[in-house]
C-alpha cells in the first residue's frame, strides 16, 4: 500500500520546481508512507519538544509552525510549514525532537516510518540526496529568519515574511494572482516576528497604508509586488527555485 499519486502531488510539486523525478522514483517515494492519512484539529501539537519520533510528518493540508516555548511561558515561532512540506524529516536522523511542531488549523498529514527511508538511504541514491535537498532547504530558510530577525526592522521583517510565504505556496499551487491564505493571528505573527501584538497591529497598518497588501480574514493580497520585496530586501534565492537535476545528475546516478 502507498499514498495516491494527487495526495503526493504538492511535495513532487516542491521537488520539481529543482529536480524532475521519475516515475520510480516517484513510486519509491509513495511507498515509503503509510495509506492512512491523519488528521489533526487547529493548534494541537503534531509533535513535542523532547519526543523521539519513529516516523517522519508529511503536511498535506493546512498550515503548521516550529516553535519553542522557554521557561517564563514566551513562545518563539521558527518556522512556518505549509502544505508539501515534511514537517520533521530531521528527526529520521536526529532522532530527539528538540522543538515541537504545532498546527495553526486543523491539519491533513502522512507519514513515513523510519524504517522506509532507511530503506531509500540504502537502495536510492538519487532520491536520498532529493530528501536531504529538502531539509537543506529548511536550514536555507531558516538561515534567511535569523537574518531577518536579527537585522530588519519589524516593517521590513513582515514584508520579507509575507513574501517568502507566497512564492513557497505558489510553488505548490496554492497561490496566484498575488493571493495567498495566511491563517495566523496577530499573537502568531508576534512570536513569529519576536515583536508584541500591539507591534504586529502598527506594522500591518503600515504595509497598509502604504498600499502594499490587504489582509483580510486570513486571506492575504500583495498590491505591489515590487514594493513590497523592496520593503523587505527580499530576494529569493535561499529557496533555491532554479531547476538543479544537472548538477545532481553529475554527482549521483539516475
């Protein structure tokens, strides 16, 4: 039994815009979940701080966060997963969990036992490099927050934010015409941001104001594409959009 090729589609989608994959390849993949999807009401825990997960989370539907709550009860948001994403496929060779993964709605996911992708280290060269490129690319991502938390205004930090969000959602299909779903509450973009609520509030009236976007009932609209990546310094290249097959292709077999 494996997953459907359309309930595997938004993570080819991820993959493809840098590798194509066979039709092997894509069946290997398939195989290593589990046929039984999941689902996982809004902001429940998909995976805790301190667990030691014996499979990896693939995000189907919905939107989920890394996070980490110190000991005076303050969150800090990491990471925003979006559908395609696998949520925690460090954890197959990390093993301890040392952030927890939240849902921001209720989430559709699948995973794949350890013992499947152990199975693809041993058999699939190609498609092991593929999963490693994808937890790369997370560290890419995460690298691009740390700068923009560290060295940006809370305007500028937004603009990048918003952004980033809508070129990963495009990439899977799931924005266009400069629209995009972004569920999260002004409490989720201060901990995200590292800014208060009422910080969140100012800045957003600003992107407003500023005739940048609208954001409405979790639904953003970027009105100015070029001001808004300019507001933000926002380049894309930490999500590696380019097509790399060749330079994989040199390295590893097909």
């Amino acid at each position: 039994m494996s997953l459907f090729p359309q309930q595997l589609d938004l993570l080819v989608r991820r993959i493809e815009v840098r590798a194509p994959l066979s039709e092997t390849e894509r069946g290997v993949l398939a195989r290593a979940f589990d046929p039984q999807l999941v689902t996982t009401g809004a902001r429940r825990d998909l995976v805790r701080e301190g667990d030691r997960p014996t499979r990896s989370t693939l995000l189907l539907r919905g939107f989920a966060v890394r996070y980490r709550v110190l000991d005076n009860g303050r969150r800090q948001i990491t990471a925003l997963h979006v559908p395609g994403d696998f949520i925690d496929l460090q954890s197959f060779p990390l093993r301890l969990m040392d952030h927890s993964v939240g849902t921001l709605t209720e989430c559709v996911t699948a995973t794949a036992p350890h013992a499947s992708l152990q199975r693809i280290l041993e058999t699939s060269p190609r498609l092991t490099l593929i999963l490693w490129t994808l937890t790369i690319l997370d560290s890419a991502v995460h690298r691009e927050w740390i700068v923009a938390m560290g060295a940006m205004q809370a305007i500028e930090h937004a603009a990048h934010l918003i952004c980033e969000i809508y070129l990963r959602l495009k990439v899977v299909g799931l924005a266009e015409h400069n629209r995009f779903p972004l569920p999260v509450t002004q409490a989720d973009l201060a901990d995200t941001l590292g800014i208060s609520a009422v910080h969140v509030n100012r800045v957003l009236q600003e992107l407003r104001k500023a005739e940048l976007i609208r954001f409405e009932n979790g639904v953003v609209e970027i009105l100015d594409w070029e001001g808004l990546a300019k507001t933000g310094q926002f380049d894309d290249k930490h999500l590696h959009l380019g097509n790399e097959d060749d330079a994989t292709a040199q390295r590893l077999p097909a």
